[in-house]
C-alpha cells in the first residue's frame, strides 16, 4: 500500500471497492451544489448510475467526452452545464472525461470531482491538453486539479486487459520521464519508481484474474503515484512523441503511449544512464528500455504504431513536427534520430539507442 497522505493533502484522495456509492457524500463535503455528470459515449450507463448516485445534486449527464479533449466538444459541454444550472461536475471515466472536466473547470472555475475508470492519471495532475484543428496544445494550471478523487477498484473490475495494459503503460510513461526530468526531485524520483513497481507487480495479476480487486486497487495505486508526479516535474521526448501522433493522426492515446515508450526510454537512455539505473531493480533487467518492451510484450501489449494505421509515409511529417518546439530532453533531440525511432514504433521492432 502506498502512503498518499503527505503527498495529496491539495486534493481529497479515497480508495475503496464501491466507493463511487458515496459519490454524493464527497461532492457535499466538497461544497458541490448541482453537478453535472460527465462520460463518453459508451460510458453513459456509468453516469446513469452516479447520477441515481447524487440524487437532487446531479444537474444531468453530458455523454459526448472525446479522446483528446476537443474544443468543439468542450463548448458543447459548456452550454449543457450553463443551462442545467450546474456549479460542479462529477467526471466518471479515463483522460478523456477527466480533460473535459478540466476544460470546463478551467472555463467556469466549476469544482471538480473524478472517479477514474483507467489509469492514465489525469486526475491527479494539473494539466490539461486540448486538441484544436488537428493541433494538441499543453496548458498547466494548479487550478485544474480536481478537489475530490475516488478510485474504485470495482470500476476498473470490468476494464477489457487490452485497456488496462495500455492504460497502464500510459501511467507508467510519467514515471519513467519523471526520472530524468529537468526538475526532478528526490521525492518525485521515488514516487515514481513506487508506482513503477506496482504496476510490475500488479498487472502480471490482474492478467491472470481481472476481478481481483486487491491486485485491482494496486494498480489503481500505481496510478495515482505516476500521476501525481505528473503533476510534480515536466515531462520529455515521450510525451511530446505522443502529442505529436495523437494530435496529428488521431490515435488512440493509450495505444500510442505504451509503443512508443521502449522508444523514447532507449533513446534517452546514453544521456540518462545514471537516472534510470533503479530500473533495473524494478524490472530485473540490465537494459531498461529493452526490459520495458519485453514487459509490454509480456502482457499483450500493441507494439507497432502500423497495427494504428499509422503508414510509413506518415513518419517524416510526424518526425519534423515532432521535432518543432520539442520539450527540454535530456538527450539532443535530432530529425534523423527521431525518424529512426519512429521507424522502429511503427514496423515494431525493438528499441535501441
């Protein structure tokens, strides 16, 4: 189990199967009047019952949250919230609810309350990314953190493996950036390799017996560790990979993490030797990049950016985006070395430096 309480006290932080059913006592602490229950469009039964759940307080559902947050989406939500009268919103889902909660909170000053369904960690960080015109841009604000997180292990019971492998792989990409990060600390550097090490531990379990909901709420705890150091230092090469692809392609945001993180890890890794070698305790593995694409191979994981439909003529306009305004990287970020990584995702080969 891992300790929360000194690290999450700007947030009200709860685990616990079943947990969502006291939904209503937590948006009432929270100073929630009418709050607006919001999922995607195949979650909808989800925010049915939440909203059965708040009883007088929900102020409708709104079911149309898309991956990567999309401006046109969030004023559609907007309009729905001004008109039910709605003070606060109860997001129920994975990073895509999360950021429209986000989005609508940063908009309205709305309260926040998540209940994640993935892993992905959004609800513990102050950042939001909102995609506009095909282009994905990275805003970050303390006052996007929602006030309120519950993690229900029964919520993440039914989460298809496939999903939970890649939204896990999602999660665990903050922690590995986290170690090299410009700003790291001690704190964050260990907040991370816990979360790491949950995940190692946790998904070969959950794999064998999906409905366990003790090796479920670890995982949950893996997640809230690597999101909150989201929140805590920047991010790198990774991330702006990820952005580029999803923004530009539409990709599906967890698929594209969990390829494309062996990539970025091999790729930093001669620049980043000292920061990564705890690696090596959490996968048992010399070489830590080949040791995270064995683990995602493991456990099913996709491992070619062309199973997205990503074509390889795709690759030099991703590479020269991805290479325009790039992140602070602790190794220098070149075309020819991004195209080259961006091969290896896409035909799913193995990493290398």
């Amino acid at each position: 189990m891992l300790d929360i309480d000194h690290l999450a006290s700007d947030q009200t932080v709860a685990f616990g199967a079943g947990i969502r059913r006291k939904a209503r006592d937590h948006a009432d602490a929270a100073g929630c009047g009418r709050v607006l229950v919001l999922t995607t469009p195949h979650q909808s039964d989800l925010g049915l019952e939440l909203a059965e759940i708040l009883g007088p307080m929900a102020a409708g559902i709104f079911s149309k949250a898309a991956m990567h947050t999309p401006t046109d989406v969030t004023a559609e939500a907007l309009s729905h919230l001004q008109d039910a009268g709605a003070d606060s919103v109860l997001s129920v889902g994975g990073g895509s609810t999360i950021g429209l909660g986000k989005a609508i909170s940063l908009r309205t000053g709305a309260r926040q309350i998540a209940l994640p369904t993935t892993y992905a960690g959004s609800e513990c960080t102050p950042i939001l990314g909102q995609t506009e015109n095909g282009v994905k841009t990275t805003i970050s604000d303390p006052k996007l953190r929602p006030q309120v997180v519950l993690y229900d292990a029964e919520l993440v019971a039914t989460l298809p493996v496939e999903m939970t492998v890649t939204s896990a792989f999602n999660a665990m990409a903050h922690a590995v950036e986290a170690l090299y990060a410009k700003d790291r600390n001690e704190a964050a550097t260990q907040l991370s390799l816990d979360g790491l090490a949950a995940f190692r531990r946790a998904l070969p379990e959950v794999l064998a017996d999906p409905t366990d909901l003790s090796a479920r709420q670890a995982t949950q705890e893996g997640a809230w560790a690597c999101g909150t150091v989201l929140g805590q230092v920047g991010m790198a090469l990774h991330h702006k990979l990820c952005h580029t692809l999803g923004g530009a392609l539409n990709l599906p945001h967890a698929e594209t993490h969990t390829i494309i993180l062996p990539h970025a890890l091999a790729y930093n890794a001669p620049a980043a030797a000292e920061e990564l070698a705890p690696l090596r305790d959490v996968f048992g593995q010399d070489d830590p990049a080949r040791a995270m694409w064995d683990f995602a191979a493991s456990l099913g994981a996709p491992m070619a950016l062309k199973d997205l439909g990503v074509t390889e003529g795709d690759l030099d306009r991703m590479a020269d985006l991805a290479t325009q305004n790039p992140y602070w990287n602790p190794r220098k970020i070149t075309a020819e070395g991004i195209r080259a990584l961006l091969h290896r995702a896409w035909a799913g080969r193995p990493p290398q430096a």
